[in-house]
C-alpha cells in the first residue's frame, strides 16, 4: 500500500490533483485509524494513465464514462460511439500539432544560417 505522497511522487502528479481524482470517482483508497489516505500499488498507473488523458483534452467527466470500459473490458453501442468521437478528436489534435512542428522546422531550417 502507499501513502498519498508516495504515490504522487511515483505517478509524477501532486497530492492535490491525487485528492481531486477521489472527488471525481477515478481513484479509491483506504483509509488508516489515523485517516492518512492509502492506495494500492496498481494506481501509479491508473494516475498516469489519467494524466495522458487529460494531455489527450479528455475532462474527468468523460474519464469516467470511460471506467467501465476499461474495468470490465468491454463496451456498449454508445461507449463505443464515445471512444471513436473523442480518438478522432485525439488525432485532429495530433495532426494540427504536426503542422505546428512542420512549421518550426521550416522556420529553425531557415534560420539556421542566421545567430
């Protein structure tokens, strides 16, 4: 079992955004006679896990939505419509930053020559 700062330092997140994922449903723990917040070692992943959905754009909200098709590991026609919307939303994300790092390289490449 770890304790809240151990898995925030483990997971790369703070204690706060720990809280947080509690308050919203995404993250379980135990409690000690002393009320110190205990978590099982699986959630260093579920946190990073979270973390790359919310750099994905996905809000807690959806993130939830998405708990039973990751727990149980299946889905439903409307889980399903849900996954394929927020993955292509997902990729115009990609693709717009490629063009942003197209442009940086043009602009580092013609540069280049000039300190």
């Amino acid at each position: 079992m770890l304790r809240i700062g151990e898995l925030a330092r483990k997971a790369g997140v703070s204690t706060r955004s720990l809280r947080y994922y509690e308050e919203q449903g995404l993250l379980d723990s135990e409690r000690t006679s002393g009320g110190q917040r205990l978590y099982e070692e699986e959630a260093v992943e579920r946190v990073r896990f979270y973390q790359d959905l919310y750099a994905a754009g996905l809000p807690s909200r959806r993130i939830v939505e998405l708990l039973p098709c990751i727990d149980r590991g299946h889905t439903d026609a409307q889980q399903r419509r849900m996954l394929h919307a927020e993955r292509a939303r997902v990729q115009e994300k990609i693709d717009r930053l490629r063009v942003a790092m197209s442009r940086l390289d043009e602009i580092i490449a013609v540069t280049a020559d000039h300190p």
